[in-house]
C-alpha cells in the first residue's frame, strides 16, 4: 500500500525487472556479466567500454543496449519534468486579480485520500496521475509564463505571439495626440454598435470608465490593459469604416495598433482573463487587415489561452459564486468560439477545438421571454439577444462542419436526410430572428444563412456527390447571396462587421455557383426544376426560392458579374481580394463566353419565333445546340428531374 501523501507517479503499482544478459565479450570470455548499461563492469575495468554490447536475434549489434539505456533516460527525465513542474505549478497566476482564486482541488483529494485506503486508495492515485496529465496542456503554457517575462528574458510571450501572427511589419508607433473626445466617442461608438453587438467580450461599463480615465485630466492612473483596450477599439473602430487601404481611416487605424502593441508584453502575458480579452480584440483587427496580422494564427492562441484558463468547462456549482463573473466567463468563451468557427470556416481548417471537449451555458438574457410570450422584440442595439443568435447559429455551423468536414473520409449514410435536417434546424434559427433588429444585423444573419446553405450543400469529405436537388439549391442560393452582398459591398457607410473574410465567401460561392452550372447547364438554365423525394418521417428538403427556375441566363450572368464586382470592391481595402478576383475571372471566362452566346442565340430565335426561350432546347456549356431535341427534359416543376451526374 502506498504511504499517504505520496501520487502514483513516484511509487507505481508494478515495477518492471529487466532480465540481464550477457554482453558478447563477457559471453564469449565465460565471465559472469552484471548487464550494467551502458557497459558492464567488466568492460568498463579492462578499458573495452565502447565494445560492450549484447547482440542478439531482436536488436541490431552496437544498438541494444543504447536502445534501453535510451528509454531509461528518458523516464528519468519524464520523472524530472513532473516534480518540475508540480514546483512551478504552484507558483502559476492562474486567474486575472478580479476573479477569485479557486480552491485547490488537492487539498479536497489529499483529505479523502487519508480516510481511504486499499483498492480506494490507488484508484485515487491513478485519478492524481491522471489530473496531473491533464494539467499539461495548461503548463505548455503557463508554467513558463515568468520565463516569457522581459526582466528575464528578451523572448516574451507577446513577441512568440506577434512573430507567428505577423504578415508585414506594423510601422513603430511615433509620438501622437489623443484625438478629440468627441472624435474619440465616435470610434468607440462605432465598434459598439457594430462590434460588440456580436461580441460582448468586456462591459460597456469598463470601457467607458477607461475613456474617461484617458481624457480625465489629474485622473486615476490608467492600466496596460485600458490603454490597450481603448487603443485597438479606436483602431477596430477606424479601420472597419475605411473603404481603401490607402485612405485615411486606414492609416489611422494601423497607427493606433502600433500603439497599442507597445503594451502587448504586458496585455499578453499567459495566466489572465485580460489575455483573452486583448487577444480577441487583436483577432478581430485582424480580420480587418489581413495584410499585417494572421487571423488564424491568432484565433489559435486564444482559443489556447481560453482551454488553458478551463474556460471550455463549466466550473463546479459549489464554486460558481460570483454571477456577474460567470456570466462574463461564459461571454468570452463564446466570443472566443464563435471567431474560431467563423475563420475556420472561412479558411477551411479544423477547429482549434471539438464540441464534445466544451460543456458551457450560453450567456443568460435577462429579457428574453419564453417562446409562447415572445415578443420579437431587442431592447438597444447593444442587448446580448444579438450576440445570442450568433452563438447559436455557430453552434448549428459547428455541429454539421465537424460531421461532414472533420469526423472521418467514410461515407455519411442517407446523406441527403442529414443535408436537410441541417438546413431545416438553420432554416428554424431564421425564423426566431426579432422583426425589429437592426437592418444592419438582418442583412447580416441572411448573409449567414445563405452561406452556410450553400456550405452545407456542397461536397464535402463524407457527401463526394451532391444529389440534383442540392445542385439547384446551391445554384439559387448562390444568386440570392450575391444579390445581397453586392449591395451591402457598395454601401457607402460600413455597417454590421464585415471583414476580409467576407471576400472569401465571395470567392467560395462563386466556386461552387461555377462547378454546379458547368454541371448540369441545361437544367438550371431552362428552369428545370428537379423532384425532391419527401420520405416519411424523414425532415423535407429546403424550399426552393420563388423565383427559381426564372430566366436562367440572365440571372446567372448578373451572378458572375456581382461576384466579379464585389471583389472588385473588396480589393480596394484588401489586396487579397485582388487576387481572389484574377482567379475568379480565370475560371468563369469559359463559363461567362457561353452564357453571352447561349443568350443571344435565345434572343435571336425568340425574335424570329416568338416562342418563350425557356421552352427552346439547351446547349452545351461552349453554347451549341444539342442534335437530339427529344432528349431534353421537360421544364415543368413536377415532370421529374433532368439527371446530370450521379444523384441519389
């Protein structure tokens, strides 16, 4: 029985002998042999250490015995690393000084362990073992957190940070003047009512105190972190209303990120809730100017930092004391959660982490009715309902990602049940939206929805072929998004929070508007709508638009033409987006040749004819007639499906 007080890890349960055998000298002299590693005493006093070894069958000559003594030391120094890091452990900041400590979990261990004894007692040991493992992921980081401090070293965590986030340099900041406060009231309005709507990552309270902590003269002393926080919201702020990367917003908004990262050592350092907060402002400057920061990279190490802290966990009910902090905990969580789906998404990566490892509440609202008495109604711009809907509807996003993206390359069965059921649970989010939010935060969500359709519906690692149905879905989705994206591009005032990634939806959608209408031109072009099979008890498949099916040429060519122009448009404040756009013109020049010449056959026999060109036969994708009329499909919804490729 192990003696109180003492972990499995310095006393295992089995200890494994390891049998001694001669090494070739000792064999071959009928010497008895101590097996001593690396050389045994014999060898060592004759001076022929370097000789001693014991060949056999199983490892190669001159290698066995530095392969054992190999994995000795490395045991020993795994037993090192552990009492290293159960000393550093305890001298770690685990939480920001707001937040009250935590009680140690050991100290309530060490007490049932004294009361325990037997077979109890070493399952409490393996359980010590086994929580000590998974403190790890915490001390990758935070153990080493004084080492990353500038009065021991030059390498601090915010440098690692910055030199793995950095695309081009930020200019050094130079000496500057606070802007005006009503000018400074603007920017921060700005990010409010934009920004924070959907992430709530501190209070209003707490940013308005440091604005007037900053411009207060004779005031209270201001901290790292406030001027860091005021410094990137002015910098989010600017640069979110900038239409070029050369006008001045911009400028402005590079320079207040240069001031603010003269804080970062400080902001930046593992261990504290502020990290996550300033990281998660950097994030979102980020997804604004690509051209300096790595959005993903970044996401990456908030969402460690947001692990590290045991924020992805619920903590115990007998230590949720606090409301307030809890329910700010569960913010940021989110806020954190729903960057990383979002970029992730966008950049078609895996999440930093599955939602099967999260057990987290979402944020109470303390105005939210039940459903039977909703009102649909928002109180303020700033309420928390819209940040709610967000979080919810990246959950939905996350759920049939990680199935169809992540889990496995196998197959899904009955594949076009579990695509419509997706669509039908999102499809239900759209309808709790309240009729009075913002129209800003409606265009928004659309454009969520429209694009999270079209995601869902494309092939993925386990649906290779999209079913007829889904080709036509994605087709008139495809059109519905750019509609309203091309508009929301060319406002002349930004609204909501639309990024760089904004553009690279643009860029997805018109790949796959692309790939089903090079696919099945014919059917999408003459307005054939394809049958979808409702089965019993099975969710129906999304509806089709009302206007599907209606002047195919035309639409697809404005199609290609919004997405043309809306990159266009992006690419004055990202350079990225240009050359999203030359791609883009690379692939749909074939496809936008044959729709101007399709198009002006139609013209010339509807001319001729009078006929309705949606009743004429179909071309190819090069625009020429097909010989055989009598095979093309009937253009009306119920005569059944044109098949084009595969479909089930």
């Amino acid at each position: 029985m192990h003696r109180l007080g003492q972990s499995a890890a310095d006393t295992p349960l089995l200890r494994v002998s390891r049998p001694v055998s001669a090494c070739s000298r000792c064999r071959a002299a009928k010497i008895k042999c101590d097996g001593k590693l690396p050389a045994c005493t014999a060898c060592e006093k004759s001076g022929r250490a370097a000789e001693c070894s014991s060949a056999n069958d199983q490892f190669a000559k001159g290698k066995e015995r530095s392969y054992v003594a190999s994995l000795e030391f490395r045991v020993e120094k795994l037993e090192r690393q552990i009492a290293y890091a159960r000393s550093r452990k305890a001298s770690v900041a685990m939480h920001d000084g707001e937040y009250p400590e935590l009680p140690d979990r050991k100290d309530s261990l060490a007490t049932i362990r004294a009361a325990i004894h037997g077979k109890a007692a070493r399952r409490r040991e393996t359980a010590d073992v086994n929580e000590l493992v998974s403190d790890f992921g915490f001390l990758s980081v935070n153990a080493t957190t004084r080492d990353f401090e500038a009065s021991t070293t030059n390498m601090t965590f915010a440098r690692l940070v910055l030199a793995a986030t950095n695309n081009d340099a930020v200019p050094e900041s130079q000496p500057f003047s606070l802007p005006s406060r009503p000018a400074a009231t603007a920017l921060v309005q700005f990010y409010l009512d934009n920004v924070f709507a959907l992430f709530p990552v501190f209070s209003e309270t707490a940013l308005f105190n440091t604005l007037d902590a900053v411009y207060q003269e004779n005031g209270r002393p201001v901290t790292d972190f406030e001027h860091w926080l005021l410094y990137m919201i002015f910098a989010i702020g600017a640069t979110g209303q900038s239409r070029s990367n050369q006008d001045a917003l911009y400028i402005d908004g590079v320079f207040w990120v240069g001031r603010a990262l003269q804080y970062a050592d400080k902001v930046l350092m593992p261990g504290y809730v502020s990290q996550i907060q300033a990281l998660i402002l950097l994030v979102q400057y980020s997804m604004l100017d690509p051209a300096h920061f790595d959005s993903w990279q970044l996401i990456g190490f908030a969402c460690r930092a947001v692990v590290d802290l045991g924020f992805h966990q619920d903590p115990p009910k007998e230590q949720q004391t606090d409301k307030n902090l809890l329910e700010l905990r569960r913010k940021i969580f989110y806020c954190v959660y729903s960057l990383d789906r979002s970029i992730s998404m966008v950049h078609a990566r895996s999440f930093s982490f599955t939602d099967d490892s999260t057990a987290v509440v979402l944020p109470a609202a303390t105005n939210l009715l039940p459903p039977s008495l909703d009102t649909k109604s928002m109180n303020g711009p700033h309420s928390l309902e819209t940040a709610l809907l967000l979080f919810q509807f990246r959950q939905l996003q996350s759920s049939w990602y990680q199935e169809l993206f992540q889990s496995s390359r196998d197959p899904l069965q009955n594949s076009s049940t579990y695509v419509w059921q997706m669509c039908q649970e999102m499809r239900e989010w759209s309808e709790t939206l309240p009729d009075n939010l913002p129209l800003a935060f409606k265009d928004f969500f659309e454009l969520e929805l429209l694009y999270s359709y079209i995601y869902c519906l494309a092939p993925s690692c386990r649906i290779q072929t999209v079913v007829t149905y889904g080709k036509t879905l994605i087709f008139e989705y495809s059109i519905a998004y750019m509609q309203k994206i091309f508009h929301v591009s060319r406002d002349p005032i930004n609204t909501a929070f639309y990024t760089f990634h904004d553009a690279l939806r643009v860029y997805f959608v018109g790949g796959q508007f692309l790939s089903v209408l090079s696919e099945c031109p014919d059917q999408l072009l003459n307005g054939v709508l394809p049958y979808a099979p409702v089965l019993s008890g099975a969710p129906p498949p999304p509806p089709l638009p009302s206007n599907a099916g209606v002047d195919g040429i035309f639409r697809s060519i404005n199609c290609i033409t919004h997405i043309k122009e809306t990159l266009r448009t992006y690419g004055h404040r990202w350079e990225d987006s240009r050359a999203l756009l030359s791609s883009f013109e690379a692939q749909a020049e074939p496809m936008t040749v044959a729709l101007h010449r399709r198009k002006h056959h139609m013209e010339e026999i509807s001319s001729s004819s009078h006929s309705p060109p949606r009743f004429e036969p179909g071309f190819d994708q090069m625009g020429m007639s097909p010989e055989a009329w009598s095979n093309i499909g009937a253009p009306f919804p119920n005569s059944g499906a044109l098949q084009c490729g595969r479909s089930s």
